[in-house]
C-alpha cells in the first residue's frame, strides 16, 4: 500500500527543502570575512615602480585577505602628477593606504596636509622606501620642531631620513623580537641597497629591525652605518598605527619572499589583524 503525503505537508517540505537552498549556501558562501581594501600609491623618481607595483600587488594579495587598487603614474620626476595631490578624500573606502612614491620636491603644505588627512583621520598606513623622502618641507638634514610644517611628513613616519650612500649589502637583524611584525622572521642580508639614514626617531615610534651596511671611504677605508630599516609608529591623535621600512629600492629585494612577508605583515598589523604570534588573524591569511 502506498502512503501519499497531504499536498500541504509536501508543500511545506518542498518550501522547507527550497529554504535550504536559498539560506544555507550564502551563509556558507560569506563565513570568510571581506577582505582588507588596499590603496598602494606608486610613482616618482628613481625606481621601477611600472613593475614594482604588480610584484607588491601580486605579493601581498598571495599572503593575505587584501585587494590592492593602484594609484600610479609613470612620470619619473621628484615631483610627480599624484592623483591624490589636493584631494584629501582619496582615501575614503579604504582600510590602509601604502605609500612607495617618491616625491621629494612636493613641499605645498597644503598638497602634503591633504596627503595626510587620511591618516591624521585614522586610516593606517604602510610606508616603502623612498616614501620616507617625500613631501619634504624645509631643509631635511636639520631636525624638526614638532608641530611645524616642516616635520609634517616626518612626524607621520616617525622617523626622519635625508639621504643614502652607495648601494650595497644591507644586513637586516630583527631587534624587536616581541614585535607581532618581526615574530618567527630571520634576519637576512639584502643584495646591494640604499640604506637610509636616520636624523631622528620620535618617541612614538617603535624600532623594529636595524640594518648594517659597509661601504669604502675615499680614503681607502671603510665605515659600518647601523641604522633602523624597519618600525612602526602611533600617529596624530587617534594613534593612527603606521608601519615602515626603508628597504626596497630594487626590484629583486622587492619580490623577495623575505620581503614581501615583512610589508604583509605591517599590513595586517597596521590593521589590526596580525595575531601576536605573527600569524594572520582568522579570515586574513592566504585565501585558497
């Protein structure tokens, strides 16, 4: 004998089944959290940024639950069309910006206090290399008053820097070794790079790792500059976390693992999801 369900019973089962569908496969779908939205600014004098912007963008995204949109222009003078220059909302939308332009000729306050508002409004920010010679207000050999114009760009940073030496070895030692950021990574030696020197570094600031480079004097001899590659800073009065290395200058220290894993992890530290032991919080590490 064949027992037939009541058509209400089996309406309400196809509804139920029908629900299940609807539901559960979304539910499913969004369980990772959005990824972080990312605004790398590339451009300026001196570097390789056409390439270097894809091998960061490409980098990055492989380590993390980031997508990076690019500001960029192929101009190569110190005083690059940014498009972000005298709008200070470009950054509206986003959870980080990275810095890697190199402006050193911009110097409108007005232009370098619209660069800042994101930051000074709380978004954070990473910093590469020849960003810690831009927007530079005044003479960048003399140190800086706070609260002037002139340390503006310096104050964000954390740290002030005016130049470099000739290209070789950096030796990178993590100094820090309770820094989230620095957690589990070796020290390296980079190919030949520029190692910036350091002017001044702000009570707010937090020295991560250290570089020491050799370079030949004229006279024959030689000189060991240690100075500070790698830190992160509070910055303005939110405490807007910031994080910055100058390392970088060619593109084979760029696409280096080493690398990349140390300006990914200032990313998610800058934005609150790096774990203490390093690691990606939940959701933010590679995605499959």
């Amino acid at each position: 004998m064949t027992t037939r369900l009541p058509f209400r019973n089996l309406i309400l089962l196809c509804s139920f089944f029908l629900s299940l569908l609807v539901f559960g496969v979304p539910l499913r779908a969004t369980a990772a959290p959005k990824p972080l939205r990312v605004l790398l600014i590339t451009g300026g004098c001196c570097h390789d940024y056409a390439k270097q912007k894809d091998i960061l963008k490409k980098g990055i995204e492989a380590r993390a639950n980031v997508v990076i949109d690019q500001i960029h222009t192929d101009d190569s003078s110190t005083h690059p069309p940014l498009a972000i220059l005298g709008h200070p909302d470009y950054a509206n939308g986003y959870d980080l910006v990275i810095h890697d332009e190199c402006a050193a000729d911009i110097s409108d306050p007005t232009l370098v206090e619209g660069v800042l508002k994101p930051h000074r409004d709380g978004i954070p920010g990473v910093n590469l290399h020849c960003a810690m010679h831009c927007y530079r207000i005044g003479n960048p050999n003399s140190p800086v008053t706070p609260g002037t114009p002139h340390g503006f760009w310096f104050e964000y940073l954390g740290l002030q820097s005016s130049g470099h030496g000739p290209q070789e070895p950096i030796a990178i030692t993590f100094t820090d070794k309770e820094s989230p950021i620095a957690r589990g990574l070796s020290d390296w030696t980079t190919i030949h790079e520029e190692h910036y020197n350091n002017i001044h570094i702000f009570e707010s600031a937090r020295p991560i790792a250290h570089g020491k480079q050799t370079i030949k004097q004229r006279d024959g001899g030689e000189k060991t500059n240690d100075y500070v590659v790698a830190w992160t800073n509070e910055y303005g009065p939110k405490k807007t976390r910031v994080f910055s290395t100058t390392i970088g200058h060619n593109n084979e220290t760029v696409e280096d693992p080493r690398y990349l894993d140390l300006v990914t992890r200032g990313v998610l530290w800058a934005t609150g999801h790096l774990n203490d032991d390093g690691t990606p919080a939940a959701g933010y590490g590679p995605q499959k």
